[in-house]
C-alpha cells in the first residue's frame, strides 16, 4: 500500500460517513496504475444504501452489528441485507482506535440517516421546506431589487462623471497646451510674472480635478463590478439553498456545489487582484499628485517635473500590475493543482539566461529611468 484514500458515502446530498482503504498498484496487462480500493468500496455499498433507504419508507428494519467469526470485523447489517464489513482503516480515518467502538457509532449514525430520509418525505415535511423555500425567492428578489437601484445611481454617476471629463478635456483645447503655455509665459520676465503664477495655480487645479474625476470614474467601476459580483451571489445562493431544501434534489446541489467551486475559486483570485490593481492604482496617482502640487512653486521647471512624474506614475503602475499579475497566474496554477515550485525554478533558470543575453538592453532601461529621475538633461 502507497497511501490511505477516503471515499464518502452520501445519502441525500450529506455525508453519511466515510469509507477508508489503501491505494495500491495493479500491473495487470503490462500497465501500472493506482487503484483506489475506498472508491471500489464505495460504489457497492453506496447503491446498497440507497435501496435499504427506499425499503425504509415501507417497512422499518433494525440496524445491527454482528462481529464476522472468520475475519473478527464487525458487520453492519439492515435487517436481513448486508451493508458494509468496518475496516480498521476506517476507524483510524474517522478518529477511533477500536474498531468496535467505531461499529457502534456508525450503527447509530446510518440509524439516524434512515430516520431522516423517511421523515423528509413525509408531506408536511415537504410543505414547510416549500415555505422556506418561498420565502428565500421573496428575499432574493427584494435584494436583487434594491441592487438594481443602486446600480441605476451608479450608472447615472458614471455619465455625469463622463460628461466632466468632456467638459475638462474641452477646457485644455486650444492652441497651446498648457504646460506649453506656463512655460512660454514663465520666461517673459518679471512684468508678467504675476500672470504666470496665476496659470500655473489653474492649470495645476484643472489638472488635479481631471484626477480626481478619473479616480471617482475608477471607483464608480470598481462599486459596478462588485455589485455584478454580489447579484451573481444572491442568485447562485438562493438557487442552492432552494435545492438544499428538498431531498430529492439534494444531490444535485452537493454536484454543483463540485462544479462551481473551482470556477468561483478562479473568479476570487481575479477578482482580488483586480482589487489590489485599482488600489495600487489610486495610492500612485494620489501619490504624484501630491508631487505635482509642489511644483507650482517652481513654475519654471514645473513643466519637465511634471512631465517626469507622469511617466513616473505610469512605470510605476505598470510594474504594479505586472507583479499581481505574476502572483494571480501563480495563485492560480495552485487552485488548478499544478505544482508552481518547478515552475519558479524554470522560471528562475529561464530568467537568468535570458539577463544574461540582455544585459545591454536591461542596462540602456535603467540608464534611461535614472537618467529621468535625476533630470539630467534639464
């Protein structure tokens, strides 16, 4: 035996209990391959109890445990018909030393399942799970409803920030750019040195409000996008509880509960680093906005400083992006179960190789990015 492999045993979409046994090799026709043995066990008694439970809903039987006199395991029986022999490994799977002891407790836990599973069919039972059910569709749409709303001020907010960011773009039109101009009056010398101040101040205030209005329209997306997420939850929620209700389709909300946990998995890791990106995001351009402001006081440069802080501010979000993008493909590989740790050495090889190949162009990128933090052709 390789290892221990566990196989459950559903009845009505729950975990009735758990079945274990050991994985082994089989080289039967020349192939190699691992056969889980908790799996072959699982397919046989599972059936087995699922007609044990039906026959439940017309005649009630004892469940019994009888010790087998030629293999010393205990038996599990319903009335006259065989359910499963108790393994050792399944004791030690489900936390018990004795395997009696574990027999005893598995008695009671498929007496209690059986009791269940004929009292969930039972009409008065079906009707109050309908109320419930009713009541959950009422409150789904209540929420979904009031989502709407929001999201309705939220587009009425995206337009009106749009139509700012027309209006801002239209006030910067004109024959000379700004920056252009602050720098064209800067050097008519000190009769005009007044005006150019008071460009300088409103350029720098339309500036700072096209920012503030692209962060609004930013924030405005990120509000959408979370809302679209919670709409998705209510509806996906609500549809599985209502699922859950009822014993007959139980089962298929355990199947897509299985289905949808790698998707959603996936969706929160993009999710989160779109979150991390649009904060990152805001936090740079906040940032250098500040920057920007203190260079008013130098209307003489404030045209190349502000230049150098807007590319600045583009570097710096691109590498931003490209790391949380590194670590989302990375996050991700690891849901799908792929092993990232050759991955990151490949990587690291790879990388190494080709540095080595780009020395001159790595050199040249960051000669440039000094270059125009220090200013030095100014």
């Amino acid at each position: 035996a390789d290892s221990i492999a566990i196989a459950p045993i559903y009845l009505d979409g729950r975990t009735l209990f758990q079945l274990g046994a050991p994985i082994v090799e089989s080289t039967a026709e020349g192939t190699r391959r691992h056969l889980n043995a908790a799996e072959i066990r699982a397919q046989e008694i599972q059936p087995r109890l699922y007609r044990i439970a039906r026959q439940q809903l017309t005649s009630s039987a004892t469940v019994s445990v009888e010790v087998d006199p030629a293999s010393q395991l205990p038996v599990i029986s319903v009335g006259e018909e065989h359910l499963l022999t108790v393994t050792n490994l399944d004791a030690q799977q489900n936390g018990y030393v004795d395997r009696n002891e574990y027999a005893i407790d598995l008695q009671a836990t498929i007496e209690t399942g059986l009791d269940r599973y004929r009292l969930e069919r039972q009409p008065e039972f079906l009707k109050d799970q309908a109320k419930i059910a009713i009541a959950i569709i009422v409150t789904a749409l209540l929420l979904l409803l009031g989502t709407k709303r929001i999201e309705k001020k939220l587009k009425a907010r995206q337009t009106r920030l749009a139509n700012t960011k027309t209006r801002l773009g239209k006030a910067t039109t004109g024959t000379q750019p700004p920056m252009a101009s602050i720098a064209t009056h800067s050097t008519s010398g000190n009769a005009s040195g007044s005006t150019s101040g008071n460009r300088v101040d409103a350029v720098f205030v339309l500036l700072k409000a096209r920012l503030d209005n692209r962060q609004k329209r930013k924030i405005n997306e990120l509000a959408a996008g979370l809302l679209l997420l919670s709409q998705l939850g209510i509806i996906s929620s609500s549809l599985l509880w209502i699922l859950w209700l009822f014993p007959y389709s139980r089962w298929l909300t355990t199947l897509l509960s299985y289905w949808i946990s790698f998707p959603a998995k996936i969706l929160l890791i993009a999710g989160l680093a779109y979150l991390a990106l649009r904060i990152i995001s805001l936090a740079v351009d906040k940032t250098f906005l500040a920057l920007q402001e203190g260079a008013q006081w130098a209307p003489e440069s404030s045209e190349r400083l502000n230049l150098r802080l807007l590319t600045f501010s583009q570097v710096t979000k691109g590498i931003a992006g490209s790391v949380i993008f590194g670590f989302m493909t990375l996050a991700m590989l690891s849901t799908a179960g792929i092993e990232v740790g050759p991955i990151l050495a490949g990587a690291g090889i790879i990388g190494v190789g080709i540095s080595l190949d780009a020395q001159s162009l790595i050199k040249g990128s960051l000669n440039g990015y000094l270059s125009m933090f220090e200013d030095q052709f100014g």
